[in-house]
C-alpha cells in the first residue's frame, strides 16, 4: 500500500535547492538530463530526476515524494494517476480552506 504521507511541494524542493546553490537548470547539465526535466519532476514522477533531485538535497528520494514510492523505499511502477494531477499552490490551499 502506498504511503499516505504528502509529497514535498515543488516550492519547497526549489527553495531547498536554491539554499545549497543549485537551479533547476544545473541539475539538469549536471546529470545529463534533457532541459527542464528536473524542474518537472519536482511535480510529476521522473525517475532519474528524481534521484538527481535527491542527491543534491543529500535525502533519499522516497522522502522527498513518499507518495512515489512503497514502504520499503521501491519506486511504484506503474505510478498512480494521483501522481500526474495538477498540484495546487500553498496559496490555492489557503482559498480552498477558507471558501
């Protein structure tokens, strides 16, 4: 069963990256991955992304998005179609509690 924990918000991820120094696009150059990936993955699953995204923070990936993996730590396959939908804002969250 999967984990039912919260995904780290992309916003997040990108303000942790840009603590140690590093943009969407180095991660990219970095390991190889095609432009923008690394920034997509931060919301939709991408493997080798992920793991990219993951060791630049020094954490598993499984920590970063527990709603990707198993309880183990294994990498869901195939992904849930959750994992595709659109991830709303902190912002939108705040609406959405206050309507």
């Amino acid at each position: 069963m999967a984990r039912r924990s919260r995904n780290m918000s992309p916003s997040r991820i990108k303000y942790m990256l840009s603590i140690k120094g590093w943009p969407y696009a180095d991660i990219d150059r970095e390991y190889n991955l095609p432009e923008k990936v690394a920034s997509i993955a931060a919301r939709y699953p991408h493997a080798k992304a992920e793991r990219a995204i993951a060791k630049v923070l020094g954490k598993r990936p499984d920590q970063i998005w527990p709603g990707r993996y198993d309880e183990s730590g294994k990498r869901l396959k195939p992904q849930p179609s959750r994992n595709y939908r659109e991830i709303s804002s902190p912002r939108q969250d705040q609406k959405e509690q206050a309507a």
